[in-house]
C-alpha cells in the first residue's frame, strides 16, 4: 500500500464509520430484545447478556458523542433534571368516561346511544337488542388504574409524551416517559411493521401505514406500576424513613411528575398503549388496538370485542373475580362501540363520549374495629359522629375514618365502640360503614352517647326541637366560625380560588380574621410571615379576595351559611326580594310564602337577620367594599311561570346549572324537594327517592327527552 500524507485521515474515517455501523447494529439489537422482552413478554438472551450490550452502546457513544440520537436506548435515562414541565396543548381534547356500576347502568347506556342513532323497534326485536345490532359489537379494555398520556411520534421517533392535564392542556413529560422500556423511543422498521399487520390479516393498512410512519402519529395510553414495584418502592420508602403510597395510582401520577427523570427511571414503570388518534383509514377500535401492536407498542392482550352485553358482563365479572391474578392494579372495564363511525356519530356530552363508559367494579369491602366515636361540629354547631376505624386499605386507599351521620344511624347499624365493622368506600369514594359483625362481639365493647358539652369549645349541647341533630349553643364556638368562613369561600358561594381550608386555618390562628368579613381587609403584608407564604403567593392571594367583592345576590346569600338554606332556596329568595335590603326586612310570614321555604326554614331566616352580631356582620361586608349585585328579572318567554321543577339523577345533553337556568329564564321555578306543589318531576339515570316519591305523590315525571320538548 503506497502511504502518503492523507493516509492517517483516511484510516481515521474507515474506523469511525466502522464505529456508526457497530453502533447502529447495537441499537437494532437492543431495541428487538427489549421489544421482546416489554412488549411480548419473550426472552432470547439472559438480562447480563442485554446489559452487557449496553453497556458496549453507552461507552461508544460516551467516546463518540456525534453518532448519539435521539431515538437510541441510552437516552431512555431522560436527560438532566428540569426547573419546570412546559405546558402542551393537547391536538384534539383527552376526555374521560362517564361510569357505569350495574347492568342496569349498561342497558340505559345503549338505550341513550339508541335515542342518539334513530333506534326503533323493528323486526319484532326488543329494542335494546335491535340497538345492539345496530352498533354493530363493543371493544372492551381492562381500566388500568394508572396515568392517561399522550405520545406523538414525527417519521417513527418518539418527539413529545405528554400528561392528560385538564383534557385541553398537559405538560410535555418526555424525558420521564422516555425511560418506561414498554413506550418505544423509535417505531418498528417499515419491514417489521408490515410482516405484523401481514400476520394480523391486515394488509389493506400496509400502504396506508408506510405513508403514516414519514409523518406525525399520535398515540395515547396508560402509565402504571406493578403490584411487585409498589411492594419493592413502599419497603425502600420505609426503610428510608419516608412516606408510604396509598396506592399505585398516586405512585404512577408522582412519578411521572418528577422533575429528576432518573428518579422516574428507578420507578420500574409499564405502559399499555389504548388510541391511535392518527386515522389511517382503521374502521373499528379493534384494528386501531391491531394496528398498535403491529407498530411495536405494548398493547394489553386481555382486551377483547364483545358482540353484546352478555359478552361484556360476562369478561366484567371474570376480571372482577380473578383482578388479582394480574400483576397491576384495575378498576373496571372500558367499553365502546367498536364502530369507529358510529362512535364519532355518537359524540360527546360534556367531557365525555357517548359512545364508550367505564364499566367499574362493585365498590370493595374490608372488615376493621371501630376504635373510637369523636364528634365534628360544623358550620351551622350541628354535631357530627365520626367513627376512627384501624386503619385498613379499601381499593387501595388506607381508610381511617367514617362518618355515621347522626344518632339515627348509630342506632340503626346497632354499632359501638370496639365493634368489628365492614367498611365500603360508597362510589368506591367515601368510607362508610355497612354492617356490624355482632358475632365477634366479647361484651368490652362500649355504647356512644352524644356529649353535654362542645368538644371544641366546651359550651352546652343541646338537641334541636323536632329533629336528632344536635348543636353547639355557642354561636362564637371557633368551630362554627371556622366552617362558616370555609363554607363563605367555597365554589357555590363567594368561589375565592387558592383560598381553602389551610390557608383559613392559618389566618384564624395567627389571628389575621376572625370571621369571612375580615378576608376582604387583609394585606399582602399580613400573609408574609404565614407559612408557605412568599411575596408572589401573597400578591396571589390577596388579588384573589379582591377581585369577588362584587357577588350575586343568590350567591350572598348562601355564602351566609343560615341554617336551612340551600342554593335553591337561596336562588328562590334572591328572585323574591330583588335586593338585599329587603330580604333583611321581611317578616317571618312573607318568607314562609316563598317556594322551598316553610316555617322552619322561614323562622330560620328571620331569627339571623335579628341578631345583632349578623347585623354587625353584613356592616363589616358594605365597609369592606363587598357589592352585591341585585337580582335581574329576565325578560322573556314565561311558558313556565308558577311551574315547580324537581330534578333527580344524572343528566346526559345539559349539566344540572344549564337545566335550571334555562326554566328559571322562561318564568318556571326550582325545588330541592318534591311536594304536592311540584308540578314536575325530571328524571335522569340513577334518580334517588326523589323519583320514588314523585310516584307516590302522583306528581309527573319526565325524562330528558321530554324536558327537552318542554323547554324548546
């Protein structure tokens, strides 16, 4: 070989293109174990011998930092820690599901889908059955109890992973997503991915699919944690003298929340892939979960179409009774109309669709001892029982605590200090106790009997006059102060964003408020040696107090928190009397004339605007600059005037507010009890004893549809 001066040069190319040849085959061999291993569950080589090829990976990409890509599985570390995750708005909105919990449930739902699609009975079929042949079959999918994200993937490599957020806005987690080995940081090579939809009896997408992998997908799907990296993250939580999580879920949602992304990384978590959003011409819901697989995304293989009802309440109770068998947590099933075109036709109400429903597990039940009975005493003095239970995990929450509501219920569940309880989480949300396992008793166990005095401020207790609830007598008990200034900022009253129980709870014991009226005198200057409080925060707060000085007058007068007085009867007043002032002047006889307002409510009302202390009161709020906005009478059709309106259970086209706003603006009347003055009954799915005792009293009920009618 003839040598000259661009030899070593030469020699140095060849080397380092002999150096991006080897570093690519890594990467390809890699990303096919780690395919195996994440998605398909298979191995070919021993996890030493993987590790050992990363290693190989890392240090030629560590010596030759110009050949690192983005897409390489040394990058699934995730990059420095971040100061903050940007927000990302999300193509089109990430919406939930509304549930189901019974059979029942399921047949209302694809009776509303059928009212949708123009079902009628036809054939001599029932029409639940002709609506099912109609939507053609259901796609049903095991709830991961996990985290919702979105992936979008520009010509097969992984460019943004994102949270759900609010639907509309998440925050761009990348570099956390990147290090969950399912979630792949670059697609199948286009060969690979047209031998799987081949396989899939998929060849109609081949063409379609080649296009798609040059352009922009987008993916969405679960993060999770298994049950074994729960268990393993808990015990080295506690030996590290740190908190323990409730459950998985929260664990998942903090974790992908880190800012640090190796501390993701140590987390160990799993992905299932549920949506391709991109359309590429797929019919159904299965083919999009077929079309995934054949993509390289980790999809769960226990989901399945299901014909009709009886083959989705048959995999429900299946997977309810044999959940843990599976190494991650579910909830439930989602259900939707395989159907693509039916389930865009179908659309969506409010913030979710029509067309698909989580179909949840019957509500968990555990078997604890009642430790203790403590009263509560809340805003209007009335004492609450709260049973302190062993702590004892429901549905993965830790419950410690359930409410027993009044001595009623006391005597009705027959239930005592030392007894052994089952305990339900109703909604699979509020602990309650269902039963008491008598049995178990060994005759230690002690009866609750209501206290003399106020555990709170020592005053006398006494019983009110015809009911079982009983009162704090103190009206300036701190109890009763602090609840009324919760209840005062609260969404349906004066709605103080960022102002909530804590921060009261600090302003009341620093001693900067004493009761609502206070909030609006505070000064930036009076949070700045509270906790927590810095300038910004404190800027933040006071503006937020500031800026609901101008209230509606409905909204006054529920934020007053007078005992018996709801948001409807605080609407009905608010349209009574048109201003304030002359709600304070009426007498006990002109409010007992007002709907949704008898005599012990109208003695009620009348008895706190005679007390010189709420007098007092309503003066602080004028000399703070609190406006209250007078009633506006709206002038329009009066189709409903001196019509009374009930609504029970859930609504589908329009939310409870926009009903009720709608018959308030043609001259109707809302009520939140039925009475031998309503005159309608609106019935949605899952009405409660509302429903029952509209029948008996013969008052008219109608559905949604019908309300619909009444009201265009």
């Amino acid at each position: 070989m003839h040598l000259n001066a661009k030899t070593p040069f030469v020699m140095m190319e060849i080397m380092k293109s002999e150096v991006k040849q080897r570093i690519h085959k890594l990467r390809e061999v890699i990303n096919h174990h780690r395919y195996l291993y994440h998605v398909l569950d298979k191995q070919e080589i021993s996890d030493s011998a993987l590790d050992a090829l990363k290693k190989e990976l890392f240090d030629l990409e560590h010596k030759y930092p110009e050949f690192i890509t983005v897409d390489s599985p040394t990058q699934r570390v995730g990059g420095k820690p971040l100061k903050e995750f940007k927000k990302f708005r999300h193509p089109e909105p990430m919406i939930s599901f509304n549930d189901a919990f019974n059979a029942q449930d399921m047949e209302e739902w694809v009776e509303r889908m059928a009212n949708v699609i123009g079902v009628d009975r036809k054939h001599g079929l029932a029409r639940l059955d002709f609506a099912e042949q109609k939507l053609g079959g259901y796609y049903a999918e095991l709830k991961i109890d996990g985290l919702a994200i979105e992936l979008i993937y520009e010509e097969g490599t992984l460019k943004i992973g994102s949270t759900r957020g609010d639907g509309i806005i998440g925050e761009d987690v990348t570099q956390n997503l990147k290090t969950v080995e399912a979630i792949p940081l670059k697609l199948l090579s286009e060969e690979e991915v047209v031998k799987n939809l081949e396989k899939e009896e998929l060849e109609r997408f081949v063409p379609e699919i080649k296009k798609a992998l040059g352009k922009t997908l987008v993916v969405r799907g679960e993060v999770f944690i298994t049950r074994k990296d729960f268990d393993r993250i808990n015990k080295e939580q506690e030996g590290g003298g740190l908190k323990i999580y409730a459950n998985p879920r929260n664990l998942a949602a903090g974790s992908v929340r880190q800012l640090d992304p190796s501390v993701t990384r140590s987390r160990k978590m799993d992905s299932f892939a549920y949506a391709l959003k991109t359309d590429i011409g797929q019919d159904t819901h299965e083919e999009e979960h077929l079309i995934l697989k054949a993509l390289g995304f980790k999809t769960n293989p226990h989901n399945k179409f299901c014909k009709d009802l009886k083959a989705v309440q048959e995999l429900r109770d299946y997977w309810e009774k044999h959940r843990e068998k599976l190494n991650y947590e579910i909830d439930g099933i989602v259900v939707a109309v395989n159907d693509n075109k039916t389930f865009k036709k179908l659309g969506v109400v409010g913030k979710a669709p029509r067309g698909a429903i989580a179909y949840k597990f019957s509500p968990k039940e555990s078997e604890t001892i009642v430790e203790d009975i403590i009263v509560q005493v809340g805003r209007t003095g009335t004492l609450t029982p709260v049973a302190v239970l062993r702590p004892v995990n429901i549905g993965g929450v830790t419950v410690s605590r359930a409410t027993l509501h009044n001595l009623d219920e006391i005597k009705r569940l027959d239930v005592k200090i030392g007894d052994t309880v089952i305990v339900g989480r109703a909604g699979d949300v509020i602990p309650d106790i269902r039963q008491v396992i008598k049995e178990l008793r060994i005759g230690k166990e002690k009866q609750f009997r209501m206290p003399k005095k106020c555990p709170i401020c020592d005053s006398p207790v006494e019983q009110i006059s015809g009911q079982v609830a009983f009162k704090c007598t103190n009206k300036n008990c701190p109890a009763i102060k602090r609840e009324a200034v919760y209840h005062f900022v609260s969404r349906k009253a004066f709605n103080i964003d960022g102002v909530g129980p804590r921060i009261i709870d600090q302003l009341m014991e620093a001693g900067l408020i004493r009761d609502a009226a206070d909030l609006f005198s505070l000064k930036e200057q009076d949070l700045l040696n509270l906790e927590r409080f810095a300038e910004k925060s404190a800027q933040n707060t006071i503006n937020a107090i500031r800026s609901k000085k101008k209230v509606a007058l409905e909204k006054f007068i529920y934020s007053l928190g007078i005992e018996h007085v709801g948001e409807e009867t605080a609407f009905a007043l608010a349209r009574k009397f048109g201003k304030f002032k002359n709600l304070t002047r009426a007498s006990a006889e002109e409010l007992e004339n007002i709907l949704d307002v008898g005599p012990i409510v109208a003695k009620s009302i009348y008895d706190w605007f005679q007390k010189g202390y709420n007098q007092k009161l309503i003066a602080r709020f004028k000399r703070a600059g609190v406006v209250i906005r007078q009633e506006k009478r709206i002038k329009g059709s009066t189709k409903l005037t001196g019509k009374t309106f009930v609504i029970t259970g859930s609504l589908e086209s329009m939310t409870r507010d926009e009903v009720k706003d709608r018959i308030r603006d043609l001259g109707g009347d809302i009520s939140s009890s039925v009475s031998q003055n309503t005159d309608y009954v609106i019935v949605g799915s899952e009405p409660g004893s509302k429903y029952e005792n509209a029948k008996k009293l013969g008052i008219k009920t109608i559905d949604e549809k019908g309300l619909l009618k009444l009201i265009e």
